[in-house]
C-alpha cells in the first residue's frame, strides 16, 4: 500500500482541476494524487497537455478551476525542464547549473558554503556527471545536460522530483540510463518522481503506475483501491 | 605606441581624469552588458543610451529656453548647472524609456525587435529635434553623440567611480538571483518566489549605467562599451566567473588602449575604442576555432 492508495494526505493532489492558457481548456476535470516515494509516469502523444499538467503540479500554471493541494513548500519541488528550453548561449559550467539547485537555500550575501558544494558534488555523482563539472553546460549532449539537470533538481533536496520529457532528443542507450538512475534514485532515496513522456512503453517498464493523458482527460490519476 | 601610454598614465597629464574615466566605463559597462548580452537584449543596451541622449538633448533645451531656471552667476557656474541638469535629463528619460518598454511589453504590443526598433527611432529624432530646435546646444550634443569623454573633470569621475562601484557591488551581491532569473524563470520562481524583484534592480543597475555613461562618453561609445567585450569573450570561457571578470579586463583594455590610440594618432576617443572592441570580436571567435581544432 503507498501513499496516494492509503488516507494519509499525499504530497499533492488535484482536485476536478481545469486547466490551460485560454478560454477553452487543455485539460477539464483532473483528478491526481501523488503519494510519498511514489514512481509515477505520465503518458500521452505530443501536444496532450502533459507539460500543461506538469506546469500546474509546479504552481507554475494557476488552475482555470478546482484544487491544488501541495503539502510540500514550493522549494522542496525539483523540476527538471527540457534542456532544449534553457538558453545555451550562457557560459555556465555543469558545476554552476547543478549549483543552482542550491541558490534558494543562500543569501545573497554568502558565500557557497562547504556543505553545499558537497551536496553540489554529490548531486553530480549521482547522475554520473563528476567528471564533466567544469565543462560548458551548452558544448554536453542532449542525455549529459538531462543529466546536469537532474542533479540540479536534487541539489534542491526535493521531496518531489518532476520532469518533463527527459528523453527528448536522447539516444536510445541515454534514455535507459536515464530511467535506471531515476529508477535507482527513487529506490534509494524514497524521493517520489513523476516523469512526463511520450514514451509509454519505456514508462510502463520503470515507473509504479502510468497515467494517460489524452483527449482532455487524465486516466489513473488516482490510485483504485480495493 | 609604448610612449603614448606612458604620456596618458601620467597624473599630470591634462586628461588624466579622462583615461581613468575611460577605464572605470570599460570595467564597469560590460558587466552590465554580459547581462544585456546573455538575456538577448541587445538592443536594449542601444535603445536605453539613445534615450539618456535624448534626455541631455532636452535638459540642455530646457535650460535655454528658460523651462529651468538659471541659478549660475558666472559662466563655470552656468556650465555646472548644465551638466547637472544633463545628468538628471538622461537619467529621467532612460527610465522613461525603460517604462514605456515595459508597459509595452506587459501589454503585448508587438513583438520585442519591433518595439524596440520604434523605440530608438522615437529616441534617435527626440534628440536631433531637440537640438535642431535649440542650435547653441549643437556642440554639446555633438561631442556626446561622438563620445568625446575628454572633458570629464576630476568630480565627475569621482561621481562615476561612487556610482558604478555601488552598482558593481549590487552586481556581485546578487550575482547568484541575477543569473538564475536570467537562466531559468521557473526555477526562480520555485526557489524564490519569482523574477520581478530581480528583473526590476537589474533594470535599474542597467539604467543608471547606461545614464551615466551615456553622459560621460555618448551613446554609441556605452553601447560599444556594453556589448563588445561580453560578445568577444563568451566563446573562451567556461564558467560565468570567468565570464564577467574577462569582459571587465576587455573593456577595460580597450578602454585605455583605445585613448593611447586617439591621443597618438589625433582621432577622436569614442571610435577608436569602437574599432579596437570589434576587431577582438572576429579575433576572438577565430581564436576559439582554432583552439577547438586542437582540443579535437
């Protein structure tokens, strides 16, 4: 029995939430819960609202109707974006982005302590990135910047791990590696992860349970009990 | 060329506020326009200085038509008066500018080239009707829009130093918000509630930057000093420390290099560090393609 099947209140849920950008919604009527240390895939075609139910899981997107509940603050979310969206003209070194995770926990006046460098390190190791810490960030490929990213989102010290299409525009070999530290991470440190992806096939194999996102509708986004 | 450096960096000489000037501009500006740069708003940093131009144009118009009292006795005291009210002029409409934008931008009015292509049109005849209209003002604005920096006296470079070291140190002290609201919106809304606050001071430090320096070296010569250096060196760095503190050295380089040049060879200041700022850019990518040949 996991969280989101048990009356223990889950990490968050929506409740017959409508959402989208303009009058008419891209998703009406969502129900979802996610429990703690749950491993859960969202699946559904290109252009089915799983970025726009990710985006409202963040608080990044304000609900059109209905219910958020979070019972996490904002700065224990980890969120990991495409890499394609973040601009690669910045400089910036593995090391610095994985860093970032850590800046809502700083004052603007300090300096990095010790201590998080080495949640900084130890954030690299778990992706497999050490090595490349002081190379650009924009000269990795698509599977090391996914990477680079996820570090960055558990140097947050998150209690809930979201992504969104982490497998796009990665090879093949990539995308299972991926999958098997996400895997790993999830086993390991009970963090609950909710992916997002067009992938169906590569979820069902890794994740706890799959939601459909299709036609406007969330299928599974509950547990059924009994 | 040795001989022309030792002559400027000599104290007494009579432009020496000037080289200094020149140096604190190149160490300063680029800062700011790593931002500028990196944020993909380029055209903001050549907006912004012709609107401060614009502004000097209109104080100096104001003055002489009488809209501003004349408070100055003799002919310094007058001068000063002009300069000041040069200052609180392109001060005023940088932020105008940067409002107009910014409302323009909250409404969705076209799209960002466009409005600031309208922008700098507005700014760039703003200032030529000012001072069509107000012809004694014609060789003020002449060395402004030329960036003739020479006439900086030792009180303005004081003002200037306190000035940019204050925005400097708002640069270091928030440099972590700063580039993460750069980077990645979304995160700084989930690690710190949003981007406003962050977008508004570095507007801010942008604005008061780009004023001042428009007033100490001219339009054309800020906007030079804002971009070129971050532009050259963002293909030889790794790491965003390396970064910022390159184009500091760059402009401030080019900076001094580029007064050694002017005072040697009689050409005006404000061209001569131009020339030298976009010869680095091709230099620089060449040198990052061949270091790259060799790394492969």
């Amino acid at each position: 029995m996991t969280a989101s099947d048990s009356p223990e209140r889950p990490l968050l849920a929506l409740q017959h939430a409508c959402l989208g950008y303009g009058p008419e919604p891209v998703l009406d009527d969502v129900h979802l819960r996610i429990g703690a240390g749950e491993f859960v895939g969202l699946a559904g075609p290109n252009g089915s609202g799983k970025t726009t139910l990710l985006r409202s899981m963040l608080g990044l997107l304000p609900l059109q109707d209905g219910n958020v509940e979070r019972h996490l603050p904002r700065t224990r979310l980890g969120y990991v974006p495409q890499h394609a969206s973040l601009d690669a003209y910045f400089p910036l070194s593995v090391w610095e982005v994985a860093a970032m995770g850590a800046y809502g926990r700083l004052r603007p006046w300090r300096l990095f302590p010790r201590g998080e460098r080495q949640r900084v390190d130890a954030a690299l190791a778990q992706v497999g990135l050490v090595r490349l810490g002081r190379s650009v960030f924009s000269h990795l490929s698509g599977g090391q910047r996914q990477r680079a990213l996820i570090a960055r989102a558990l140097t947050v010290d998150p209690a809930l791990l979201l992504l969104d299409e982490p497998f796009a525009g990665v090879d093949r070999d990539a995308r299972e590696d991926i999958a098997r530290q996400l895997e790993e991470i999830n086993r390991n440190s009970s963090l609950a992860i909710v992916i997002c992806s067009h992938d169906g096939d590569l979820l069902a194999r890794f994740c706890d349970r799959v939601i459909q996102v299709s036609d406007g509708r969330v299928h599974g986004g509950v547990r059924e009990t009994g | 060329m040795a001989q022309a450096f030792v002559e400027i960096l000599d104290p007494s000489f009579l432009l020496f506020p000037a080289v200094l000037g020149s140096i604190v501009l190149g160490l300063v500006c680029p800062v700011v326009g790593g931002f500028l740069v990196l944020r993909r708003s380029v055209l903001l940093g050549l907006t912004l200085p012709q609107f401060a131009a614009a502004g000097a144009a209109f104080a100096l118009f104001a003055h002489e038509v009488g809209l501003v009292p004349h408070p100055g006795h003799t002919s310094g005291d007058a001068h000063q008066v002009e300069r000041m009210l040069a200052y609180v002029g392109s001060l005023l409409f940088t932020f105008a500018g940067m409002t107009l934008l910014a409302l323009t931008d909250r409404r969705g009015v076209g799209r960002s080239e466009t409005r600031l292509a309208v922008a700098y049109a507005l700014a760039g005849s703003l200032m030529i009707l000012f001072v069509a209209i107000h012809p004694f003002g014609d060789a003020a604005i002449l060395g402004l829009v030329k960036g003739e920096a020479v006439v900086l006296s030792w009180a303005e470079l004081a003002a200037l130093g306190a000035v940019y070291a204050a925005v400097t140190a708002c640069l270091v002290l928030f440099r972590r918000e700063l580039l993460m609201a750069s980077f990645d919106r979304d995160l700084t809304f989930l690690l710190r509630g949003g981007t406003f606050t962050w977008d508004l001071l570095f507007h801010l430090l942008a604005g008061v930057t780009i004023a001042l320096g428009v007033m100490m070296a001219g339009p054309l010569l800020t906007f030079g000093l804002l971009v070129l250096p971050p532009i050259a060196v963002r293909p030889l760095v790794s790491g965003m420390a390396p970064y910022f503190i390159a184009s500091s050295l760059v402009g401030a380089g080019i900076g001094l290099t580029g007064f050694a040049v002017a005072y040697r060879f009689d050409v005006p200041l404000g061209p001569a560090i131009l020339a030298l700022g976009c010869g680095l850019v091709p230099a620089a990518h060449a040198l990052a393609w061949v270091a790259g040949k060799f790394r492969r």
